[in-house]
C-alpha cells in the first residue's frame, strides 16, 4: 500500500489528436487518483503544452480529466497516463467512461465504446 500505480489510457491508431477528456472512478477507500499527465500520443513532448485539469467531488472516487488542446502527435501509444496510490488492500475497479477525443481542429476522432474497465488486485504489500 501507499504505492504508485500508473494507468495508460492508449490509442492503436495514427490519428492526430487535439484534445483528450474523460470521467475516470475508482474505489476511494482502496485507490486514490494522485496525478494525470499527457501521454506522447498527446502533445507530452511540447513544453507548451497544457496539462490536464482535475476535477472531482471529494471522497467520491470520480474525477473528470481534460486537456488543453495540443498541436497533437501521430505517434500511436499513450494518450493519457494516470498515476493512483494504493490506499488499502482489496481489488479494485478502474472505470473510464464520458471518452471525447479530437483532433486539433475540434473534431471529434471515433473512439472504443465507453465505459472501458480494468480491475486491479491491491496486495498489503503493493500491487
């Protein structure tokens, strides 16, 4: 426990991406959400580039993620990594839903039907 735990949200196709958001919930008692950072899909290479912005209601397990929009990069991989701490024991749910994914000029790039749902195991050890 107390652990870092990064989760990569990627993309398997070469289409230039402008703007990332999504509503990500995990299990507050087991996971907590302690950081968001652009992938290299994403623009994570331009020091310009915006970061996300979190919002969440406190104690609920649910943020809200966005970007900024970025010039975008073909790079197939990572659009987003998310980094959670492990709180306690226990398996937990990762939920990805509400995904909105544009190209620079605002349109809105076709994307896997949310919610997307990974389960992790949290040992008394770490993960």
């Amino acid at each position: 426990m107390g652990q870092p735990c990064d989760v990569v949200l990627r993309a398997d196709s070469p289409a230039l991406v402008g703007q990332v958001a999504f509503t990500v919930s995990a299990d507050p008692p087991t996971f907590r959400l302690q950081s968001v950072r652009r992938g290299e899909a994403n623009g994570a290479e331009s020091p310009s580039s915006p970061t996300f912005i979190t919002e969440g209601a406190p104690g609920s397990g649910e943020s809200i993620i966005r970007t900024g929009l970025s010039s975008g990069s073909r790079d197939n991989g990572s659009l987003a990594i998310l980094q959670f701490e492990a709180l306690a024991a226990g398996t937990v749910s990762i939920v990805i839903s509400d995904l909105v994914i544009t190209d620079p000029a605002g349109r809105a790039i076709a994307s896997e039907a949310s919610p997307l749902r990974a389960e992790a195991e949290v040992l008394s050890g770490g993960l």
